[in-house]
C-alpha cells in the first residue's frame, strides 16, 4: 500500500505547535517528500510514489489532496457537544452529569477478551474497568522476562555498534514522577541515526524502545521513529504523564507536522511499528491556550498496515470543558488497534482512515466514545462503552468545495459490542447538498444496549431511527444501504435499499463463544513467564547477518521449544534460510522489533515444485503454536518460494493456534536483491509474452497457504505484501515491479479460520482465495490489484497450476481481488478491495471505475455473506459464475464504491 488515498480536505486547523516537529536528534534527514506520478482524487490523499502530505490535488505516497497544510479537516461536527471550530455542534447537548460507578481496578498485562473462551473477564456494563499498577510488588514488576533476558539483537545494514534494543532508563530517564524525562526518552527513540522525520523510511535500523515501570513526566512530546516497537512493562505497565506546563498537541507524535506542513512521512507508507502496554495520563495537562487547537491527545498515529496500538490506557480530564481526547487519527491506510481503555476526556477516538479493525477497546465517562472524522470501510469488534454521552458519531462534515455538505463517513461495521448507561448510542447522518453520492452504509449486529435511551439517531432526518431503552435489549442487525442477492441480482439490477432492522446471516456455530460472539483473542504477552522460559535464537547458533545460512539453528530453537515448553524469542535480525523451517506443534514464538526469515537458495526456485519457506506442522497433525511479531521473506529470485504453509489441525475455537503481527513482505527492502536497482519499473516495456519479465524479480510463488487438513488459526493484523516500492529512504519511494503468484489460499475443509485486521496486496493472480473451505471469518480485509497489470496480465509470469486451483484468465484481464469458490460458511464482516492503477497509469482509469473489470469471485456452490463491500477502479463490484453483476456506478460513494450486505441465497 498505499495506491491511493482519500482523506476529506485537510486543510489548516492545527497549528505548528513549537516542539511537535523535528525531534533534535540524530536523524537521516532527506528533505520533503517529492511529488510522483499519480493523481489521487481525493482530498489530503497518499497513493504511493507521489506528493507529500496535505498538498494540492495530488497523490503519491503519503500524499496529495486539496487541502494544504498543516493537515486537518474542517469538518462541522454535527455530534453530541459540537466541535473546536470550525465544527458545528448540532447534535444532543453536552453532558452535565454522569452516573458513579463501581470501579474496578485491573493489570492490563493480565486482561483477557470478553470474547475469549479461555481465561474470560466478562465485563458489567456498569462497571468502569481502569488499569492500575498499585498493587503489584517491586518484585514482580522487576520479574518481566523482557527487560532480563539478553539482549543480542542484531540490525546488519546499520551503523556498527547499533543497538536494536535500548531502554529509556539507559539515556537518563528516571521514571521518578518528578524530573522531566522528555529529552532522555526521545534520545533513546532516535539513537544510532535512525530514520527520524526527514527520511522516507528504512528496514535498517529497527528499534525496541523499553520503558521499566516508573512515571515518566514530559513535557513536550515523544517523537516515535520509524520501525519502533516502544514498549512497556506488561507486568506492570509505565506511566507517560504530560507534565502541568505541556502545551503541544500530542503526548506521542508517531508523524509530526513539519515546517511545510507535511507529515514527516506519508501516512499510507508508515509500517512496522508499535506502541503498547502504557498508561498515558493527560489529566494534570493544562487546557490549549489556543481556541482553535484541538485539544491534548495521548497518541497522534496516522498510520498504515503493520501497525498496531495495545494495551494501553488513557487518562483523561473528566471536565465539562475539557477538549482532551485519547487517540487522533486524521489519515493513513491501516491498521489494526486494541485492547485499549479510555477513560474521561471530551473524545476517546476521534479517527479518520481509508480503512482499521478496531477490536476490545473499553471507554468510560467519556463525552463522545467514539469520534469518526471520516473512513472509507471501519471495522469495530467487541467494543465496550459505559456512561458516556454519546457511543459512536459518524455525522462528520466536509466543507471541501468538491465535498461540500456531505458525511466522510463511509461504510462501517459494528459487531459483539455493548453500550450501556449513555443517552445516544449512535449518530448517524446520510448525503445532503447537491451531490447525494456520498454513500454512508452502516451494519450493526449483536450490539447490547443498557439504559441507552435513544438507540440509533438520524440527523439528515432529525429522527430517531432506533429507539432505545431503559432495560437490556440487543441489536440484532440494523443496516442501511443496499442489499444484493447474488441469485437474482442480473447485469445493471439495482440493489434493494435496507433502512432499518434486518435478519441478520447466521453465525457458523464452530466460530463462536459460548455467548454467541466471535471467537477473539489477543496476542499473547508471555507476562507470567520468567526470563528463564525464553530460548533465544541467537544464542542457539543463529546469527542473523544476512549471509550466514541460519536454516539449522532455526530449526532447532523451535524444535527446543516445543519439547520443553518455552517461547523461542528471535532477537532481531535477517536469518537466511536455503531450506524450509520447520515449526511443529507446541511451539511459540515472538520476535524483537519484526525479525526477518528471508529464503535464498536454489530449493526456493522452482516454479514447478514449491517449497514453504517456513511450514507449521504436517499435514492434518494435531496440535497449535503461538507466532508473534516476525517477517518471513524472500531473497532475489524465488519462483517456488510459499511464505507459510500452515498444516495444523488444531481444536477449533477451543485452542485454535495464532498469529499475530506476522507479515509477509516480499521485495522493497534492504538485503532483499529485489530493490530499485534489480527491479524499477517498466511500464513502457511489453512484459505480456513474447515481451521481457525480469526473471530475477519473481521473487514468490505463494504468499500463505491454509492447506486442505488444517484447521483452526487465528490470524490478527497480518500483512502479505509484495512491495510496490522500495522502501529504503535512498530510493525516494520510487515503484518497483516485483512478482508474486498468489496470495492467501484457504482450503481448509474443516475451516475454523478467523481472519482478523488482515491484509493482501499486489499478488498476480489473487490476494485472497478460498477454495472448497468452511466457517470462516473475515474482517476487515483489503487489497490491492497489482500496479503493473494488465502488463503482465494476470496469466503471467506464473502459469496456471492446477494443483493449487488457480483461476484461468484471459488476454487483458487482471487478478482478484477476492475469489471464493465452492465454499460455505463463509461471513465477510468489511471488505476494501482496491485498483488504483493500471500500468502504473491512473489518471482516468479510477474515475472511470475502469482500472479493471471486475474485483469479488463467487464460483460454484457458495454460503457467502459480505458486510460493506468496498471497491475502487472496478467497473463491476461482484461477478458470479462468470457473470458480472452490481455495477459500480450504482453504488457511487464518491469516491469508494460501497455496498452494505452482498450474499448468495443460501445465506
């Protein structure tokens, strides 16, 4: 990612506020971003390979837009307590008293999923749940396995002696409450001449930022870097408090605004970060000084796939006047957060994004929950909102010339979530002004209500679409937008409008919780375990330089683990493997800051005979693992290389195996031979046979396979990414062309597999594919169609195998996006599936909705249901059996496609 991007007009609210910027540390500084060669049409947008953030009406990575700086809509608020101007409060009025609460005080690194089946914490809705490290002993917090055991971390490409992990504590922090610790911290951040605002991006020097427990007093903000993990003791989990002088926007700046009023990266091209276990505490900030800022936010995080905000909680002024909110987010192409808790300030969220899953975030006492700026598909599991004044405001306003008057508000989808003891559970609004294209499409199913008197409020139509009440009722599914049966929706057949209540698909039993929710869970901290319960990789003979062949040692730490019982922790590096890695069942696994799996080799190479280059378990073999915070990749060419071959038939919702932040990324990065250098380009050159593909760019043959006898995975925020651009800050971002056959294949008979926050991008063939599969999961998914088709089209350079049931195609035509075929149970929960270009060109193709013909497959005998259904620069949004059907045109959100509930008739 990131194609395209579309953001309503962020244009100048916020001040530059002195000390937001430029942290004065080392850094690669490399001057602004520089324009590319696409045009997004969207305001304030970001494609890859072009302008820079907020400027005129272009896009590029991180970039464009009709707005300029500093980057901030100027929507009108039509919420609960109107809005920092320009907003306009039209909405309920504010609130002036709350309801007390029994509060209940809880160690975050302990806190499970409300919709877990192990280990489960039911929540009251009346109960305030606050985080709080009061009762844990100096011992116990000192006995986290993270700060004791080695540290050995290697980063190849960086400067030498650089150290991947540091801790704050090293660089002069005192952690006391009392002494300002900001300098120390940031010193800690940018150390070893990382890639700081100024440079593009860089995989070369990654960094684990540790916080011990302590208080950690700031008075300015915390600059985050790229590829930072910034952790804190999960045992018992540090304080960052803005000090009584704070006076800047942020208490942690991910992207700051520069003097141009760019972001200091695109925000469609931030990956590889994190942020997790903190509390963040506001409530002795004092007010903004200036009227027209926004007002103090724990975390500014414009972001994009890769990342991930955990296990942290927000504190915040429980004032009338208080502006203070928890996380902003005004742009990016994300993303997955969770496990957050809010409590107090004016917004918990107040977010806007092409595209997040959201999942287990609690809020308490809060004005408005949940703020949504604007979206184009929004995914929102297990969210959990007590005495607040308003849950969820979707009524968000552009005063964009070329936007003006309507919602930014796309498609959202809300699921497993409860509000209880709030007066208005959900705004909502729909298209006015002149232009009614603007499409807002809205699912909510299985939402608990609680002393919520108004359920759901229209403000288009100054009713209440919803009533609520005084006693517990449930939402089963309320929706509006429009509904197509794939069997009898024809060629040109217009969708039936739904407003209001609706049956909702049934739920395949073998993916639920005893409460009938989704089956969740989080990824694992390992915060019971000592350092002792850790094997590290290398000090098991792995070395992680990117030459050494590390196959062996790799195979026999996690042989290690399984039969003993421990995590097998790889410490930060880029492991060369020449043959398959082998995980079995029992094993868990979690890496420093993303470590690499990177294959080379002849084995890897064989276009007829693929190899996994990691493979968990055989095929059908009992048992689950554990997989967290790794990158598996592939060096130069790979024609036969599949990223992870998954076997495991583990015990469905009961003891599924998990993965966590763990993406596969083939090219773009250093060490990868499949850089600019190697592979730039070629939209000029015929690649369509008998044309010229550079053979030492087919760099994979699969992303992932599910295989035929697994069963049971659960998968949250993974990323299968073929690079579209070079990362390394040398490269100004340029494209690059780099070919990967396939991208997820699902076959899994039995199924039991939950797609969670996932991505797949830029594959030839697909980006998800599931075959002959059962109960499955998906939300919110998205894809990217390959930048250089139709040139190749999607026939080549990989030929169709039947072996792994690949799609046949013809002259011209480009890859899926989603392709389903003869599978049941399957329950779609957000979906944005993307064409942004074609042949690199796309200036007409996305207003023509003619980047490519069609994006979703249905083939053969389906269950399929889709909540809101997203495309871009696709002339048909579905196509079954061959047979177009739901033009795009039909269902025009101005500038996503969307529509709210797609399914065959079975479902």
């Amino acid at each position: 990612m990131r194609s395209h991007s579309f953001f309503p007009a962020l244009i100048g609210l916020l001040p530059l506020v002195p000390g937001s910027g430029v942290a004065a540390s080392p850094c690669r500084p490399h001057g602004p971003h520089n324009g590319g060669v696409s045009h997004a049409h969207g305001p304030g947008g970001g494609s890859h390979n072009g302008a820079g953030n907020g400027g005129g009406h272009g896009a590029g990575h991180g970039g464009g837009g009709h707005g300029g700086p500093p980057g901030y809509p100027p929507f009108h608020g039509n919420g609960t307590h109107g809005g920092f101007p320009p907003y306009n409060g039209n909405g309920s009025s504010p609130i002036t008293t709350t309801t007390t609460t029994t509060t209940t005080t809880t160690d975050i690194s302990t806190t499970t999923d409300v919709t877990t089946t192990t280990g489960t914490t039911t929540t009251n809705p009346t109960t305030t749940t606050a985080t709080t490290t009061s009762t844990a002993s100096p011992t116990a917090c000192s006995d986290y396995w993270l700060e004791n055991i080695a540290h050995q971390g290697l980063a190849p490409y960086a400067i030498p002696g650089y150290s991947v992990f540091r801790s704050v504590r090293d660089f002069g922090a005192r952690g006391d409450g009392i002494n300002d610790d900001t300098d120390a911290i940031n010193a800690a951040i940018s150390s070893g001449n990382r890639c700081g605002p100024g440079c593009d991006g860089s995989t070369t020097s990654p960094a684990l930022v540790y916080f011990p427990p302590g208080t950690y007093l700031v008075s300015r903000p915390i600059i985050d870097y790229y590829y930072t993990q910034i952790i804190g003791n999960a045992r018992c989990p540090p304080t960052i408090k803005a000090s009584g002088n704070f006076t800047a926007n942020w208490v942690i700046d991910s992207n700051p605004y520069q003097s141009n009023g760019n972001l200091a990266w695109g925000s469609t091209n931030v990956f590889w970060r994190q942020i997790s276990n903190f509390i963040i505490d506001m409530t002795a900030a004092p007010p903004p000084t200036d009227p027209n800022a926004p007002g103090l936010a724990g975390i500014h995080w414009p972001s994009s796939q890769a990342t991930s905000l955990s296990n942290i909680e927000f504190r915040m002024s429980r004032d009338i006047a208080t502006t203070q909110q928890g996380i902003f987010i005004e742009s990016g192409s994300g993303g997955y957060l969770g496990n957050l808790t809010f409590n107090g300030g004016r917004y918990g969220l107040q977010v806007g994004n092409q595209q997040f899953t959201m999942r287990n975030l609690v809020f308490n006492n809060v004005q408005t929950a949940i703020r949504q700026i604007w979206s184009w598909g929004w995914t929102y599991q297990g969210i959990s909102i007590n005495n607040c004044g308003v849950g969820f405001d979707f009524t968000s306003i552009s005063n964009d010339p070329e936007s003006l008057g309507q919602y930014q508000v796309g498609s959202i989808t809300i699921l497993d979530s409860s509000i209880s003891n709030t007066p208005t559970g959900i705004l909502i609004g729909n298209a006015n002004g002149a232009d009614t294209r603007s499409v807002n499409n809205f699912i909510f199913e299985n939402i608990v209500l609680n002393n919520v008197p108004i359920a759901i409020r229209d403000l288009n139509n100054g009713g209440i679409d919803l009533a609520g009440t005084p006693v517990n009722t449930v939402i089963r599914a309320w929706g509006r937008g429009n509904e197509y049966n794939t069997a009898t929706a024809q060629n040109n057949t217009p969708g039936t409008p739904i407003a209001g209540t609706f049956t909702p698909f049934p739920r395949p039993a073998s993916l639920l919780t005893p409460d009938g929710r989704y089956y969740a869970r989080s990824k694992p901290l390992y915060s019971d375990l000592p350092a002792s319960a850790f094997l590290s990789a290398r000090s098991f003979g792995a070395v992680g330089n990117g030459q050494t062949d590390d196959t062996d040692a790799l195979n026999q730490l996690f042989t290690a683990a399984a039969k003993q019982g421990k995590v097998a922790y790889i410490d930060h590096g880029q492991y060369i493997v020449t043959s398959t890695v082998f995980i079995p069942p029992g094993t868990r696994i979690t890496g420093e800051s993303y470590p690499q799996i990177v294959s080379a080799g002849p084995i890897f190479n064989n276009m007829a005979n693929p190899q996994p280059v990691v493979q968990i378990g055989i095929a059908g073999q009992p048992g689950s693992i554990e997989w967290s915070d790794t990158i598996v990749s592939t060096r130069g060419r790979q024609a036969g290389a599949i990223g992870i071959q998954y076997n495991l038939a583990s015990a469905g919702s009961e003891q599924p195996s998990g993965m966590w932040d763990v993406h596969v990324r083939i090219g773009g990065f250093m060490g990868s031979n499949l850089q600019r250098e190697q592979c730039a380009k070629t939209p000029t050159i015929n690649a369509n046979p008998p044309g010229n593909v550079k053979p030492n760019c087919i760099a994979a043959f699969m992303s992932m396979h599910i295989t035929a006898l697994s069963s049971g995975l659960y998968m949250e925020n993974c990323w299968l990414w073929v690079a579209d651009h070079d990362i390394e800050d040398e490269a100004d971002n340029s494209q690059i062309t780099v070919y990967a056959g396939r991208g997820l294949l699902i076959e899994s008979l039995a199924g039991q597999i939950w797609l969670v926050g996932t991505g797949v991008e830029h594959h030839q063939m697909y980006e998800y594919q599931l075959y002959n599969t059962n109960d499955i999961e998906m939300g919110q998914i998205q894809t990217e169609t390959a930048y250089y088709q139709p040139n190749p089209d999607a026939r080549f350079p990989f030929p169709l195998d039947e072996r792994f049931h690949d799609p046949l195609f013809g002259p011209g035509e480009d890859g899926w996006g989603l392709r389903i075929v003869d599978s049941e149970g399957v329950r779609v929960y957000g979906a944005g599936l993307y064409s942004f270009f074609n042949n690199y060109d796309q200036s007409a193709c996305i207003d023509g909705k003619n980047c490519q013909r069609n994006m979703f497959s249905l083939e053969g005998t389906n269950d399929v249901s889709v909540y809101n259904l997203n495309t871009v620069g696709t002339t048909y949004m579905a196509t079954v059996d061959g047979m177009d059907i739901i033009p795009a045109a039909d269902n025009d959100g101005m500038f996503v496609d969307s529509v709210a509930y797609v399914h065959t008739a079975s479902a």
